[in-house]
C-alpha cells in the first residue's frame, strides 16, 4: 500500500484554500519555491497534489455577498474540499496517521486512524462550523455510491477536518449544505485543478 500522510495532504489543500481566497492578482505572485523557500524534491509537472498517481480533489467554493457582515446573510466566502487519496472508486484503504499543530483543530475520524493506521474514504475539508453537515454528507454520499461489504453491516468514520474562515465569511450562518459537501466530491478529479 501507498503511504500518504493525511496531515500532509491536509497542509497542501489548506494551502489551495489560502490561495484560492485572494484575490484575484494573487494568481501571479511568485509561489514559496519563487521566493527561495528550501522545498525538498522536485514538483510534479503541475506542481499540485495531483500529481501523485491516484489522487483526485475536488471542491465546491461558496462566494456571495458584499459589505458589513449579517448573520444569516453574508457575505459567504467558505466552502468543501475533497481528497481521495485513492480515487472516489477505490475501497482499499491508505495508511495514515495524524496529529495536531495547535492542539485546537477539530478533525472528525482521527481515533479510527490514530488505534487502525489506516483511512478509508476521503480527507474533507471546509468551515469550523461546518464539520458536522460535512461529517453526515460524507456517510450519506458513501452509503449512495454503494460499499463493499453488507450495507446493513457496513459504517463510516470519515476524517473531516476544519479551517477557520470566520474573518472571510458568515461562518454563523451555516452556508455549507450537504449538496455542496455531495458536488464536492462528485467534482474529485486528477489531473490540473483550479
């Protein structure tokens, strides 16, 4: 089996989210490597986490609203990140393991990955109030898409993990719904990603 540290694949995608929120001049600023950052190896052809042979990301961004914020209303800049460390097809497992840089992340799944070594299904990620909708929608999508073994014997203990974008975004307001939680992961692909 491939080895793929969660964690890690949390570190890039947290990075893609970073990026994505700026604005739109950000695209052309010199990247970390640009900038002399001692990265060790050498970036796949496009320099994204895609370039490791299976995995598919896919996400959904939320952008709404203007001005002062109102709960409730916006403005809305969140949203959901799936990462299938194996593809959205496969039912064998990763080997993982996590741990916490600030003793303040919350991250649904991580005792199964911590006492199994292992992580099935996908590393979501999205809003500090949004885990739980996240949590659910990733067990519903699982469960639709069919699993390997009986479904009346079958569970989920998938690894959701939250990013704090309250100084972005109504994050009171609950914008994340299950639906984007489900395109999200409808959307996971290789190859360049946006």
């Amino acid at each position: 089996m491939k080895i793929l540290s969660v964690s890690l694949a949390i570190f890039f995608v947290a990075s893609v989210l970073v990026r994505a929120q700026q604005p739109p001049n950000a695209a052309s600023q010199p990247r970390a490597r640009e900038l002399g950052v001692p990265f060790e190896g050498t970036p796949g052809p496009l320099n994204a986490i895609t370039d490791v042979k299976g995995v598919q990301v896919g996400y959904r961004t939320l952008i709404s609203g203007e001005g002062k914020l109102q709960v409730g209303v916006g403005p809305v800049r969140s949203g959901v990140t799936a990462i299938f460390p194996r593809g959205k097809k496969a039912v064998d497992p990763v080997f993982a393991g996590w741990f916490t840089e600030n003793g303040n992340g919350e991250m649904t799944g991580t005792t199964w990955v911590e006492e199994s070594g292992f992580l099935y299904g996908p590393v979501m990620i999205t809003n500090t109030h949004s885990v739980g909708v996240v949590r659910d929608a990733v067990i519903a999508w699982q469960f639709k898409h069919g699993m390997p073994v009986p479904q009346d014997d079958w569970w989920s203990l998938p690894v959701v993990a939250e990013t704090w974008d309250g100084y972005l975004n109504d994050i009171n307001g609950f914008h994340v719904k299950p639906e984007d939680a489900f395109a999200a992961m409808d959307d996971a692909h290789s190859g360049p990603i946006a």
